[in-house]
C-alpha cells in the first residue's frame, strides 16, 4: 500500500485520503494510520499516560480505528479532533469520557458524560457518522451518540456545525499532521517502512526530521 505524506498546504490539503471539493477529506472512510500507528506516534510524543483518562490511553487509540471502521469513519481523523477538543486528554470532558466537545455550547457549559472510555469514543465516532449520513443512518454498534444537529459530508464543513471556530477543519488538519510526524519518528513505525517503498530515502527522513511543533 502506498501512503502519501499529509502536507498542509495554503488553501488545502494533501494527504493519505483524496480531498473533496472543499479541499477537506470525507468524514466516511477508511483511515490511513492503524492503531499501532497511532500508539507508536503517541509513544514517539513523550506525552504519556493523560491523568485525566479512565483507562489507558493506548486503549483509547486503538478504540478510534477499530470503532472508526466498524462505523465506516475515518477514526485517525477523529482522533486528531478528539486531541483537538480535549488538549491532548487534558480537559475535564476527558474524565467524562467526552473527548468530543458533546453537548457544549460554549466556554460556560459542561460536556455530557459517558460511562466509560470506548463509549466515548463510540459516542463521537457515531455522532460524526450521523453528521455525514444523517441520523436515520444504519450503525454496526449500539447507538449511543445523540441526534446530529446539522449535516457535514467533510470535515471542512464541520466548521460553523459542529464547532463555532471557521478555521476548525486547519486546527484539525494540523494535530493530525502532528501525529502522522510522530509515527514517522518512531523507530517501529509502520509507515516509515510503507514510505520507504514510495519516497527515496532522504526525503522520508526529510519528513521525518520536520519540526513536531
């Protein structure tokens, strides 16, 4: 499989997944990292286990890709959001286990609770399926997302629906490209060995050495 390098560009994206004509990708779809990418990439941070976290953060991980596809949802994607919402599990949502911003309605308000972790995580990737598909929309796993209030087939259009920040879809884009970076600098990282195949071998270390800021 060949991966192509997420660039953020000016006015756009281009990434492992082909960008709609907002120049952001579908919300449905499959995701470009796997789970040990993703545990990879947050062992590569130094970030550890978030306090703030009910379990594990590496079973928080593997529950967006696994969920992610079992919903038909690009779950690296929402992962990026979920750091986004959450300032890397940081927040107070996280020990709800909301890492979504579900049921905020601004800086005054408080998030809803989920009974644990992979619900959370269910709940977000559920509620991101209902925005792209609507609500009436078949789910594989019990549905334990609320009503979508708005619609959004990409992720460029979550902006003005799913949060109020215009620019929401670039705050995304760039923890994702963040992660992506950190899977490529770690030492057991999948998709250095996929890049390798399809870059030469000084521009994947190139990448690799990019600033992580």
């Amino acid at each position: 499989m060949a991966f192509a390098v997420p660039l953020l560009l000016l006015g756009g994206w281009a990434g492992p997944c082909e960008p709609e004509d907002d120049g952001s990708p579908s919300i449905l779809g499959p995701p470009a990292m796997s789970a040990d990418d993703l545990v990879n990439a947050w062992n590569a941070s130094g970030r550890g286990q978030p306090p703030a976290l009910t379990v594990p953060i590496a079973e928080v991980l593997e529950s967006y890709v696994g969920i992610g596809e079992a919903e038909g949802v690009r779950g690296d994607l929402a992962l990026a959001q979920a750091i986004v919402e959450t300032g890397w599990f940081t927040s107070d949502n996280t020990t709800r286990n909301n890492f979504a911003g579900i049921g905020d309605h601004g800086e005054d308000t408080i998030g809803g609770a989920f009974p644990d972790a992979v619900t959370g995580v269910q709940a977000h990737i559920q509620l991101l399926k209902k925005f792209a598909a609507g609500n009436r929309v078949a789910l594989a796993l019990p549905d334990a997302a609320p009503r979508a209030k708005a619609r959004a087939e990409t992720w460029g259009q979550l902006a003005g629906t799913w949060a109020s920040d215009p620019n929401y879809w670039d705050v995304v884009a760039r923890v994702y490209h963040r992660v992506w970076r950190y899977s490529l600098s770690s030492p057991s990282s999948a998709l250095s060995s996929a890049l390798s195949s399809s870059f030469s071998a000084a521009s994947a270390a190139a990448i690799a050495s990019s600033s992580l800021a």
